[in-house]
C-alpha cells in the first residue's frame, strides 16, 4: 500500500495526500456486535428477552439500559474517526432486539448529531436478537434491502437470524453491505451450521456477481468463525493475500489481523476474530479513481479493554456474570477504510 504523508480534512471525510500530489478521500465502514441490547419491556412474542426483565436475574431496569446505550453511543462517536471526522458510513450491529432499541440508541447525545437512520427487520431467532444497519444518510444512501433467512438443507428446523442485505450509493458508486451473525459455537458439530449461513452468504454473491460482475461488496458481521475457519476459507474462499484473489472471488483483510494474533473478543485466554469484513474483488487494484480497499483494523481502545477484575484485559462488557459492571460489549467493533482518488 502506498504510503500516506500528510492528512487534511475535506467536508464529511479526510482526504489524504500522496507523496505525488494526488488526494484521496477515505470511507470508513464498521461492523458492532452490540451484546444484548435488549429494553426493559416484556415482549410476549420473544420468550428471549425473558433475561432482560427487571426482575430478571439480571434486573435489567431502565436506569441500566440507558448506562448501556450511552456506553455504545459512546464507542460509535469514536469509530473511524481518525480518518473520517464524521464516523463510519455505515455500521452494521448484531444482537438487537428490535427497532425501538436502534432508535433508542441513535438518539444518544454522543451520537445524535450525526443523524444516524436505520435498516432493520425482526427475524425469527430463538433468542429474539436481530442484526440491523445503522447509516449516515451525509454519506450513503440506501436503494434498497432485503433479508436472506437462515437456510440449512441438512437440518430445516433450526432457525437463526436472518442476513440482511443493503444496497446504497457510497461516494457515487454502487455498493452492497451484507450484516450476518452466524449460528454460536454451542453444541458439538456446530460447525456445520455456520458453514450452512456461509453458503447463503455465497449464494447471494454469487448472484451479485453473476448481475454485475465489478459488484462491490462487503460481507461484515460476527461469523462466530474466525478467517481460517471452513465457513469463511472454504466455504465463501475468502483468500488471506489479495494476490490469491480473483475475479468473482472475496478477500479476507482480517486473516492477516488474526495471524498477528488480533482478535475481537476473548475467551479462557485465548483471542478469537470473529468479527469480520470480507471484501470483494472489484474493491482491490490499485485504480483509485474508484473505491478501493485500503485497510483494516480492530478497534481495540484502552477505554474497551477492562483493567482490573477476573477478565483483566478482556473486552469491557455489560456484566460480569450477573453483575452490572457498566460495560460495552463483550465484542471490539471492526473498520474496513475504503479510498477514492479526487
């Protein structure tokens, strides 16, 4: 990649200036698994927010719900920003409730000024949680949406959340955002079930590709796999080296993250980057007068990471146990930084 020397600010984004004079302006795209972001209303018709009651053995209350959307408006306000003064473009989020609490949510103070709208559709999930878009109207504008539901032919009772997937203009051109979060890895042979989400993914990419075959794409989500896992490297073929990647084919950029042994979220001491952005041939190459990838990153702040207690140095989270502790998330969201020439 080349190397950057100087950073100015130009309206929404940064545009970074290249050693020969040439500007290019930087998108930023992030994906946030927001850790059971459920409000305190008992919903008859989603036995899984029974958890998230007040009297609940959580005791999930409202003055706790509202600790916990300043906390998430709170990371938002910071995502991307080094490069983009007004966020990410579009973020996708897992683990939601329902559309009251991505409304809930974007109204924060922290984040309210940067008018964030919402794409979202309740799925069928045992757990009541959905994903959903949240974007930046300055900045992309949504054309339309559809959502792909959990299909698995070797086992047709299990549901999960359903895949959503967005079209919009970012910067001009065409893009498509898939947000997905994959079956969990309980119960043995659960692999199998994330492989099942994997192959819908490449279904509809395959689709997209076949309509257009300079499709941009980006596939973000908590896969619950990580990128050397049979979902991702065999099953969509995400390649670790854009040099391996071809046309039709997606690109990986957070294998090489987890290589140098950078991960999303935690578990009995060992680092896990389930959180992924895949991208797609068309967004590699070096012709920047269109979008093209740039990099990637784990957001792993400080102020995300806790400093003290049991799970020193693990992602901040919302409890401990059944202990409030006034946390984020048990997950780090994840940017991908995409360039245009100007």
């Amino acid at each position: 990649m080349k190397k950057f020397l100087e950073i100015c600010v130009l309206s929404l984004c940064i545009t970074l200036v290249y050693a020969q004079q040439k500007n290019y302006t930087v998108y930023s795209l992030s994906f946030y698994n927001l850790e059971n972001l459920f409000d305190t209303e008992d919903d008859p018709d989603n036995p899984g927010d029974d958890e998230f009651l007040p009297a609940s053995a959580y005791h999930w209350t409202q003055e706790k719900y509202e600790k916990k959307l300043d906390n998430l408006a709170r990371v938002i306000s910071r995502i991307g920003r080094e490069y983009c003064p007004w966020g990410p473009a579009v973020i996708g989020v897992a683990e939601v409730e329902n559309r009251k609490v991505l409304e809930d949510l974007v109204k924060r103070p922290a984040i309210a000024m940067m008018g964030l709208e919402i794409v979202h559709r309740d799925s069928p999930d045992r757990r009541g949680i959905d994903v959903a878009l949240l974007y930046n109207p300055k900045m992309f504008t949504v054309t339309g949406y559809s959502v792909s539901p959990y299909r698995n032919e070797n086992d047709t009772g299990y549901v999960s959340r359903d895949q959503l997937w967005v079209s919009g203009i970012l910067a001009g051109e065409k893009i498509h955002v898939s947000v997905n979060h994959w079956p969990s890895r309980y119960g043995a042979g659960s692999s199998v079930l994330r492989e099942a989400a994997a192959a819908n993914v490449k279904a509809v990419v395959d689709s997209l590709y076949q309509d257009n075959p300079d499709a941009k794409i980006l596939i973000m989500g908590d896969l619950n796999d990580d990128p050397v896992d049979k979902s991702t490297r065999v099953v969509l073929n995400a390649k670790k080296s854009v040099k391996e990647v071809k046309p039709g084919g997606l690109y990986n950029p957070m294998w090489r993250l987890y290589s140098q042994g950078i991960g999303s979220l935690a578990y009995q001491g060992k680092w896990s980057l389930f959180d992924q952005i895949i991208v797609s041939y068309p967004l590699l190459g070096n012709d920047y007068s269109q979008l093209r990838f740039w990099k990637a990153e784990v957001f792993n702040k400080d102020f995300l990471i806790q400093s003290e207690g049991p799970n020193k140095g693990y992602p901040h989270r919302t409890f401990s146990n059944n202990t409030f502790i006034n946390g984020y998330s048990d997950h780090l969201p994840v940017i991908v930084y995409l360039i245009r020439e100007e």
